[in-house]
C-alpha cells in the first residue's frame, strides 16, 4: 500500500502493488534449465522436453 502522504495530494484513496511469481528458481546440483525436465507425461508414454513455465504477475488496485 502507497503511504497516505504520497497519494493524499492525487484523487484517490488507496493504491495496492503486488507482485507474484511461480517457478523462479530451483534450488538443485542437477544441471540444466529444471530437474523436472524430460519427465514422464501423464497423458502418455512420451517425455515431455519442456520445463515447468516460469510466471510473473504484477498488479496494482487503485481505490478513488
């Protein structure tokens, strides 16, 4: 949340930031973009060659 001092001289009430992630990084020896790599697919006998997907999200909520 913004301090009231600094949004108390624009139009609004409150102004909220976050910021999310998932998949950032794995804390491993094994060496390579991810330990789940190459892993067995549940949909059948293939591997799957791609790594779990990083994610970034960043919000911000404004109240007038």
């Amino acid at each position: 949340s913004m301090p009231k001092k600094v949004i108390g001289k624009l139009p609004m009430q409150n102004v909220v930031f976050t910021i999310q992630g998932n998949n950032l990084h794995y804390f491993t020896e094994v060496i390579g973009l991810s330990p789940e790599m190459g892993a067995a697919s549940t949909y059948g006998s293939g591997y799957n060659p791609y790594p779990p997907i990083r994610k970034y999200s960043l919000s911000v909520k404004v109240s007038f």
